[in-house]
C-alpha cells in the first residue's frame, strides 16, 4: 500500500510540476479568443505565456502596435491562462475584448494544464524553445523587455 501511494505521489508531482529546462512540452490543443481550436503539435521558437490581466494588457498591447503578421515573423504565439477567471466574466468581458485584438490569443481555460507552465507573479513568462524541448525560460515585465525576448 504505501508503494502505491509514493508512486502516485510521485506520478501527480511529475505531472502537475511547471516544464523545466531541458523537458519536452508536450503537443496542445488550445482556442483563441474566438472560439477558433488551434493544434500545436510542434512549438514555435517563443511561447508568450500571461497569467494575469495586468501582465496580458502588457502582452496585448504591444503586440497590438506592431504589424499584422509580427508574431508568424518571430516564430512566436501568445497564449493567456484564463482558467482563474470565473466563466461568466471571461464570456462576458475578458474574451470579447480579446476579439478586438488584431493578434491571435490562445487560451488556457484548464487550471491543469495551466500549472504545467511556469509564472511567477506580475510577469510574462518567455519560453524559448527548440523543437518542443524549452531551452530557457525568461520573465520579463515590460515592453522593451518582452521585445528584445520575442526578437532574440
């Protein structure tokens, strides 16, 4: 009995713990903001990851004032975990607003496969990686800061 309960243990922190350096993401099946699912098999060069309204206006607004295709360009996308966010206030406010955007947001609606991404409070996390296997992770706060991380 106590093998059974270390191994789920040890199944559930493995499973529930943030990507590291060196781990492969795996494939992900996401909607954007208008409903719209998107099949991420292999993972762009830079994965934009927010976590909270202050940190995705960050995100949506610089990315608002640059060209259309700008992320297509840098081998990027941009994905925002809303699975904190009562259903009500997200269909209401936060994903109508998102589809006056010119750039797509991918959306994390699954507290789960929220928590197998890396955040830290107030800051956009910036994961490069290299087929699926992340390289390095950055946090970043401003938009110079998320600039010179889509543009590297």
């Amino acid at each position: 009995m106590k093998k059974i309960i270390v191994l789920l243990l040890l199944v559930v922190s493995v499973w529930g713990a943030a990507y590291k350096v060196g781990q492969s993401v795996q494939p992900l099946n996401l909607k954007d903001q208008f409903g719209k699912m998107h099949s991420l098999k292999e993972m762009p060069k830079t994965l934009l990851l927010a976590y909270e309204k202050g940190t995705g206006a960050t995100v949506n607004e610089y990315l608002a004032a640059q060209d259309k295709g700008y992320l297509n360009a840098h081998n990027a996308i941009f994905v925002a975990d809303i699975s904190g966010m009562p259903t009500f206030i997200s269909n209401t406010f936060a994903i109508p607003k998102m589809q006056k955007y010119p750039h797509i947001v991918l959306l994390i609606d699954d507290e789960e496969l929220g928590l197998k991404f890396p955040g830290q409070e107030e800051k956009i996390t910036v994961m490069k990686l290299k087929g699926n296997v992340v390289q390095r992770i950055d946090y970043v706060s401003t938009a110079d800061e998320l600039k010179q991380a889509i543009e590297q």
